[in-house]
C-alpha cells in the first residue's frame, strides 16, 4: 500500500501544524502497535493455558470412563497444550506405546478420538488382522521408547 500523500499547506504555521499532527499520529500508530503485540502475546498464553486445562480434563475423563471420549482435544490443541504425545496400548497383545502427535500426517484440526481407528499395532501387524489400538491418555512426554502409529 502506497503511503498516503498529504498536500503541504503554503503557509509556515500550517506547514508547523500538519508535521505535528503527522508525528503525533505516527507515535500513535507505534503506541498502538506495541499495545496489540502485549495482548496478542496475552491471548496466546491465554489459549495455550485453556489447551493444557482442556487436555488435563479429557485425560481425567479418559481415565475415569475408560473410553475414547467425544468431544476430544483436537491434535493442534493437544500439541499446543504442551501434551504433543498419545499413549496407546494394543488391544490384542496389550503392547503400549506412544505416538508423536506433532509428527502425524493427520490434519491439526483432527480430534484426538478419531484417532482410535486409524492407529495399529505394529506388533500384530504380521498376523491376519491388525489389532486396533486404544486411547490411554494424552502426555507431554513419551513413557516408552519405541513410537507406534
């Protein structure tokens, strides 16, 4: 965008005047341009503290229901939250494991449930059916050392 043109005045005082104004408004724009960074830099602590709450709460359902749990955290979210890792345990051989989220090819705005039945075990994987996985919990570290997805 072209910066705009403000014709100068002939006389000195209004010449004076429009180049304070012009000043006034540019320090203006500057005080205002750091007034929205601080409450952009606010909201976004704001919406990472809301993930964690959410994904703690989803993990506290989880673990009380036993179940997938409907609405979940989104993978954006959980990552954003600072959980970024999904602990799974196989439902055949009962193998756990844990899977990257921020490392999936999933969309981000995949909810962590849907994840259910996309996820397998690779340790059953050589027999005639591949057992799905389940949902334990959301973590912000791995448990295991091997990553199944």
């Amino acid at each position: 965008m072209a910066p705009k043109y403000h014709p100068t005045p002939l006389s000195g005082g209004d010449r004076k005047a429009l180049n304070k104004e012009l000043g006034k408004a540019r320090a203006m724009a500057k005080i205002l341009a750091s007034q929205s960074a601080e409450m952009r830099a606010k909201g976004e602590a704001l919406i990472q503290q809301a993930n964690k709450l959410l994904c703690e709460s989803w993990n506290e359902r989880m673990w009380s229901d036993g179940e997938p749990i409907d609405p979940s955290p989104t993978i954006d979210e959980a990552v954003n939250g600072g959980f970024p890792w999904l602990q799974i345990r196989c439902a055949r051989c009962k193998t756990p494991g844990d899977v990257d989220l921020a490392a999936m090819k999933h969309p981000p705005t995949t909810f962590v449930h849907d994840l259910a039945s996309r996820l397998r075990c690779r340790k059953c994987a050589r027999g005639a059916r591949r057992a799905a996985a389940t949902l334990l919990q959301l973590a912000w570290q791995p448990r295991h050392s091997r990553t199944e997805a």
